[in-house]
C-alpha cells in the first residue's frame, strides 16, 4: 500500500490544495499532518492572537477531514525530526509541501529533502498554493525578480491562472499514527479582544459574502477607514485557508471595476512574496539602504511608546493604532498612515514599527508586512521613496467626516465631523473639555525637515 504525507504549513484548507490531490491521486492512503514548529515559536514569530486564529483553523481542517473519514495528525518540536518521525510510523515513501518564500521556508525545505531522501523518501514541493504564480514565474530579462510593481502587474495579469482544485471527497489515513491534542483558542492568553474566527468553513462564508456584496463597491471605498469596505480577507490568506487561485478565478467571474481592484491587491501580495523569494534578507535588512541613521535613544523610544500606545495626539494615527491593539487587524489606510508617521514623522526605523506589527495581526506575515513597511519607509519598492503622508491631511480626505477617529479614540467622541482630526486647535476652554486626550509629540514641519535633512533632500 503506498502512502503519503501531506505537510501543511500555512495552507490549512481543503479547497483547491495541490499537494494533498497530488498525494491522494498518487497513493492509497495520506497522512495529513501539521507539525508546531519550534522554530517559529523560537524566531518569536508565534503570537498570540495568530496562534488563536491557527487554532481554529486547525480544528476546522481536522473536522473537514474527518467529515471525509480521514483526521488531522498534529505534533510538535523540530519540523525536520517530526515529519521524519510520521512518515516512518506511516511506512510513506512521499512528503508533499507547498512551496514559500520566507529565508525560514527556504531552510525547512532544504533540510527536509535531505532528511527525507537519506531515508529513502521523496519530497514533492508544490508552487501556486500560498501564491497566484510561482514567485520568479514572472521575472524581467535582466534579473531574478520585478523590483517595480506596475510593470510586474502588468506581466502578471497576462499569465494564464491554473484552474482551482475541488475538495477531495474521501481521505484515507492509516491507523497506527498518533497525534497531539490539537491546539485551542481558549488555551491563550493575551488575544486581542476583537478577533475574528479562522478556518476554512468561516472563511468559505466570509468571501461569499465578500463576492455577493462588498467586492462590487471596493474600487471606490477601498480606501475609506469609516466605511470598512475591504474584504477582511487577509487573515485566511495569511494561514491559507483560503486559496489566493481561487479568489482571482472567483473575483474575475464577478467582473466589474471592483474586481479588478481586488484582483490587483491580490497581485501586490504575490509581488511582495517574489520579492522575498528572491532576497529573503529583505526580511530584516534594507530591500535598498538610503543610508538611514535612525533616530534612537530616550526620546525616540518615548515616541515609539506613545505612537504604540495610540496616543501621538493625531488622533487618525492613534485611531488605527488603537484598532490594530483590539482587532488584531487595520485598515490598509491605516497601515500606510501610521508606518509613515513612524518612519518619516518619527523617524524611527522601520523595524520597530513592523515588530509591533507583527506581535498583534492576525495576518501579520513575512513577505506583506516586513515588505510594505520598506515600501512605506522608503527603503522598499517604492518609486517615490520620500515622499511623507501629512496625518491631518490624510484624516481628511478619508475619514472626512470623523466617523473613524470617533469610533476608535472615545476621548475625542464629543467632537463633531472633521473637528475630530485637529482637537489642537480648539479654543482653551473648549480644549479643557477633551484633556484625557494628549498634545501632539511632534510637529508634522518639524518632523518633515528632520525627515528631509536626514534624507539629504533639505
Ligand atoms: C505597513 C504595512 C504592513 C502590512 N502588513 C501586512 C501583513 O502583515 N499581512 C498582510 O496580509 N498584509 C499586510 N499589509 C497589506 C494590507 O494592508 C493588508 O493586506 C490589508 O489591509 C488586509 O485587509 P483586507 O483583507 O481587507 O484587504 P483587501 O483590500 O480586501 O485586499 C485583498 C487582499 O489583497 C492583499 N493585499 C492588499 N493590499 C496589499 C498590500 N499592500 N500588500 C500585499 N498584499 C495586499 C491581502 O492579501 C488582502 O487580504 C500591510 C500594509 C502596510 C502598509
């Protein structure tokens, strides 16, 4: 009898999974198996709130599973020893992995083919399961990656996207493999209060809804912070239960201008992850040095806290700060804004910023988060690398009429419209009314000539 396993790693779905069809067309009997990487957990990678959402999807993944007569196999430890330690419990002669891109990913893969083939098993890596294409499918005459987005899009939606794969129907495991207790939610400590649910089924709903409705209206409201007229969909990107192929054929299918902005965010997400791919140092180090002498010490740090903290006296930029803390989640506005006001205003390395980043989403991942932070601090792929978003002005145009700020700093709340924005420039008396909320720690043409000359561009 042959038999398989199946690797999952951040593709925790049924739907449309390429290794697990090609272990089930190819043997009688699969064990799908899902290792708690020690690593991850070492790296400091494993945080709270993503571990709650990984949670839920592993149970929803063990439960479609057994609906199918199979079960989910969970360890945990080394990755390597783990998954060598299952496939000889399971006499198999092929492991089956998607393909990432992360420096991390690219070592676990490495030292996985040796293991596996010094015992005589087969690893079999599968591209276009965390990604649309293969990241360095598409790539310019002159390098190994795009460096630029446009001309990388443009390549990008004239390729052919594989078709999506149907769920399997039956899964067959050997008896005789044992598995951990699977992880719970409520075995947490410290989650974000505000966090939605994982799994597959919960986000099968979730992009239905999103396909029925809110997709039609995205190119015009994508950007409105009140309006929370995005997706919400990153989170089951991030862990994979949801398929990046599926959602361009289903969005395409829906068609409109909406769509194809959608469709379009979907491909910054692959240009991000072929980035990396390519120069997985990008992760830590400058994608291209400005020669930044970041501010540190006492007062940049107090400045770090405060803009943590959600209390910089901007009150959009404390707002989103604010949302990322309950939700684990912020709006892309959000997220240029406050990493802008960061990097630039503050001027204060990119680093911090996407620590803190990493330590609360629920969709925090390697490739977007670390990758977007250049982008928005300039050291990235950005073509107007600094240029620097003005809060107040930014505030504005998209939480014109304050809906936003008042939903996420209770202090401002008795502030009517766009008055919300700018509490600095109320009168004394009237100022007095609202002093539960701070004085702005930098001014923006401070900030912005600190910013310039540290840039040579005064
Ligand atoms: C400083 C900063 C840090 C970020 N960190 C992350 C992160 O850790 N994880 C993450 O998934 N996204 C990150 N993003 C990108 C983006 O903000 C989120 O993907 C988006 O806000 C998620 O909400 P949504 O699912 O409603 O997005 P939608 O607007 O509905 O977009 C659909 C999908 O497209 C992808 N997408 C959208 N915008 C981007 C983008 N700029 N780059 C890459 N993919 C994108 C996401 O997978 C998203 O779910 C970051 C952006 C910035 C500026």
């Amino acid at each position: 009898m042959a038999t398989s396993v199946v690797l999952f790693t951040r593709d925790l779905r049924l739907h449309d999974h390429p290794p697990l069809r090609a272990a089930l067309d190819r043997s009688d009997a699969v064990v799908p198996l899902f290792v708690r990487d020690r690593a991850v957990g070492a790296a400091g990678f494993a945080a709270p709130n993503r571990l709650a959402l990984l949670a839920d999807c592993l149970r929803d993944l063990d439960s479609g599973l057994r609906d199918r007569g199979g079960r989910l196999v969970v360890r945990s430890g080394d990755l390597v020893e783990e998954v060598c330690a299952v496939a000889g419990e399971a006499e198999a002669d092929e492991v089956h992995l998607a393909a990432d891109v992360s420096a991390h990913a690219h070592r676990r893969e490495e030292l996985l083919r040796s293991a596996l083939s010094a015992r005589g098993c087969r690893l079999h890596v599968h591209d276009a399961v965390t990604t649309v294409l293969a990241p360095g499918s598409v790539t310019p005459a002159s390098s190994d990656h795009f460096a630029v987005f446009t001309p990388y899009f443009r390549r990008w939606s004239e390729r052919a996207v594989r078709e999506p794969l149907a769920a399997p129907r039956r899964v067959r495991v050997p008896d005789g493999v044992g598995s951990e207790p699977l992880p719970a939610r409520g075995d947490l400590t410290g989650l974000s209060p505000g966090l939605p649910t994982g799994g597959e089924r919960d986000a099968r709903k979730r992009l239905t809804a999103w396909l029925r409705g809110g997709i039609a209206g995205y190119a015009d409201h994508h950007d409105d912070l009140a309006g929370d007229a995005t997706s919400r969909l990153s989170p089951d990107l991030h862990l994979g239960a949801l398929s990046p192929v599926e959602l361009v054929h289903r969005a395409r299918r829906a068609g409109g201008p909406g769509a194809e902005a959608f469709v379009r965010q979907l491909a910054w997400r692959d240009f991000h992850h072929q980035v990396l791919a390519a120069r997985p140092h990008a992760s830590a180090a400058d994608y291209r040095t400005r020669h930044d002498r970041w501010r540190t010490g006492a007062a940049a740090e107090a400045d770090a806290a405060a803009w943590r903290d959600g209390r910089t006296g901007y009150p959009v930029v404390d707002a989103a700060m604010r949302q990322l803390r309950h939700e684990g989640w912020m709006h892309n506005r959000g997220r240029l804004l406050v990493a802008s006001f960061l990097t630039k205003t503050l001027y204060v390395d990119w680093r911090v910023g996407a620590r803190h980043f990493l330590e609360l989403l629920v969709d925090g991942d390697v490739a977007n988060n670390q990758l977007n932070w250049q982008w928005v601090a300039g050291t990235g792929t950005d073509t107007r690398p600094h240029r620097v978003l003005n809060p107040t002005t930014q505030a504005r145009r998209f939480d014109p009429g304050g809906a936003y700020v008042r939903r996420w700093v209770p202090e401002l709340a008795g502030l009517a419209g766009r008055s919300v924005h700018e509490p600095w420039r109320l009168a004394r008396a009237a100022r007095a009314a609202y002093d539960a909320y701070p004085d702005p720690i930098v001014d923006l043409s401070e900030g912005l000539d600190r910013f310039r000359r540290a840039r040579g561009r005064d």
